[in-house]
C-alpha cells in the first residue's frame, strides 16, 4: 500500500467534461501545502469526458482516474473512489465545483486543530457570489411539514430547526443563516472534507439512494458514531450545481430519498405521516405554481406527489 497522503479528493465525473477538467485545474493551481491526490470516477459519461480525463491524467501525476462501465451514482461512485484513496482525510467533491486559493490546505490546518469533527464543508457559492444552501439539520416530521409548507414565512427556521435552510437576503448584514460557522446535522455532498476515520467507521456509502439525499444519511451516520459537523464561511468555493442532472430530477429524487432516509433510521409509525406531509407540500407547490408560473412549471411538482 501506498504511504498515506494528507488527503484524497474524489471527484465524480458524468457529461460534465468541461467543467470537470475546470475543477480539477482549480484544485492543482490553488491548493499548496499538503500533499495530495485526485482520484476522478468517471460514470460511463458519454460526452468524451474519458478521453479528456485520460489526456490530463498524463499530464498530471496527481490525477488517478477510474472508468467505470456503468453510471455508479452519487454513493456508488464515491465506494470506488475511497477503495483507491490514501490520504488521512478525504474529500468529496462536485466536478462542477471551483476551487479558490489554498482553501484546502487551510480547511485541513482547521481539522487538524479540531479532533472531535468528523466532516467539514465551507461556503458554496453561486456563481455571482450569492449564497447555496449547504447543510441543514435531520428531517425529522416538524422539520419536513415546515420545509413543505410554511418555511418561506420570515423568521420560520429560527422557529423550527431547518432541514433545509431557507436563506434569503439578511436583513441585517452578516446575520442569515450560512453567514456564521456552526455545528449541522448535515452538510451538501458537493463539498465534505472528511477524516479517513470516519470513512472506515461509517463504511460505504449507501448506493439505495443513487443520488440526493445520501449525504444526509452518510452524515447521520456520522454522527450516531459521535462525530460532529461543521459549516465554515471563512472559506468558500463556487457550485454550479445540477450540471449532470436534468430539471426535475432533483426535487423528485429528493422526495425519494427522504423516504428511503425514514424507512431506514426512524421508526415504521412515521413513515405514513410523512408521506402524507409530502403529498399535502407537492399539492401545495402545484397549485402555488400552477397559479403563479403556468401549468409547465406544475409539472416537477406532479411527477413526485405521483412518486410519494
């Protein structure tokens, strides 16, 4: 075996070839100071992003670079990617991410000084430097009603605890909900900077979920083994986001994924009251959208109240 690095980034490709060779440039010129290694898991694309990566992957001894034959998804690429990684952290990271000046190196002196955390994620940013949303809190029933619901009232997730933080625009500079560091339940799984301990602690990723949703249950995981998870402004990286996923497919697998979560982690009486409150949000955001934006933009919001 290899000597282990100080870390690991895996990085998942699928017809995003620009934008994964982007971010990988970003990472190789922006980060110093540790050693490290790329290791990219192609997901059978079928937009030349093999070539692409197997051309950079020989100019650049730090890239290693798996093809898989089929689309893995989210969870099932990432197991490929730990199998090969070395480093004492590993970092799982969106192709369609951009990686701003020794971030990495900096967030790992973090880790370093901070034993108790397990995972860690920074600020994601749009591409005009507004904020994303990058974690929340476990979904339990209150958290779910609230996120289908009543959530965009002013104030809501100050109430209840968010699964799904809503950040609109602060009305006092600085104070909205990702402006300050804080322990989550769960951080986005486009960026999570995680110990190798809790990689081998938590085992692989669950490939049920095939994609959203997972980083929610890996993080819960995370946490059930004693773990603590944190969102760190002082550093950010821009996410395109939803670059190898077509419009809907988001929303409806994430209502999917937030069954599976149920099924495995609370007990069986709540899973009918969930679904209940997922039905009544998705009947809510049709007529919502119905009314407001045509029948067109409804139409997301039918295809899952049909799924749930």
């Amino acid at each position: 075996m290899e000597k282990k690095l100080d870390l690991s980034i895996i990085v998942l490709s699928y017809n995003t070839k620009d934008l994964t060779v982007a971010c990988l440039d970003s990472v190789i010129k922006n980060t110093s100071g540790i050693a490290y290694e790329i290791i990219v898991v192609d997901n059978n694309s079928a937009d030349g992003s093999g070539q692409a990566l197997k051309n950079l992957a020989e100019k650049q001894s730090k890239v290693k670079l798996v093809l898989s034959q089929e689309n893995l998804g989210y969870p099932g690429g990432n197991n490929e990617g730990i199998k090969r990684a070395h480093g004492r952290y590993i970092l799982f990271l969106n192709s369609d991410t951009k990686i701003g000046d020794n971030v990495l190196g900096e967030m790992l002196g973090w880790m370093d000084k901070h034993p108790k955390v397990g995972i860690a994620s920074c600020a994601l940013k749009n591409r005009d430097g507004s904020e994303q949303g990058t974690g929340g809190y476990f979904p339990t029933l209150p958290r779910v009603f609230s996120w289908m619901t009543i959530q965009d009232l002013p104030f809501v997730d100050s109430l209840i605890k968010p699964f799904h933080p809503v950040h609109h625009k602060a009305f006092v500079k600085g104070t909205s909900f990702y402006s300050q560091a804080k322990q989550l339940d769960w951080v986005i799984g486009a960026f999570m900077l995680t110990r190798r301990e809790v990689v081998e602690a938590v085992g692989p990723w669950d490939k049920e979920y095939f994609m959203y949703t997972e980083d929610v249950d890996y993080c819960y995981r995370a946490k059930k083994l004693g773990w603590q998870i944190w969102y760190l402004p002082n550093w950010s990286i821009i996410h395109y986001g939803g670059a190898s996923s077509p419009i809907g497919y988001p929303i409806i697998n994430e209502f999917k994924g937030v069954k599976l979560f149920y099924k495995k982690h609370y007990p069986g009486w709540q899973f009918p009251i969930l679904r209940f409150i997922l039905k009544v949000g998705a009947l809510g955001r049709i007529l919502l959208f119905g009314i407001l934006e045509g029948r067109k933009a409804a139409e997301t919001y039918v295809q899952a109240f049909r799924t749930i």
